[in-house]
C-alpha cells in the first residue's frame, strides 16, 4: 500500500499535536524555520546530510 508523503506527515503531525500539546509558538517556528531552510543555500547541505 502506498501511501503519499503529505498525507503520511499530515497523520503523524496530528498525532504529534494531539499526544505531545506543544506549545503554538514551538509548531510555527518549526513550520517557518523548515520553510525557510528550504529555499536557502543551506538546502544542499542538508540534503546531502539526510541522504
């Protein structure tokens, strides 16, 4: 069964959410730092970290 990768993050967020109550700052930091990470020079060099 293949599943998408939106949804599979989706799922595990919300789960995340619901059993662990972080704080809203800590979500939107996350959120903002891994889209702003995303488009920066630094892309590359995580890439090849994760990979």
């Amino acid at each position: 069964m293949e599943v998408p990768l939106w949804l599979a993050l989706l799922v595990v967020g919300y789960l995340g959410i619901k059993l662990f109550r972080p704080p809203a700052w800590l979500i939107a930091l996350l959120l903002l730092g891994g889209f702003l990470l995303a488009d920066s020079t630094f892309a590359p060099a995580i890439n090849g970290l994760i990979k």
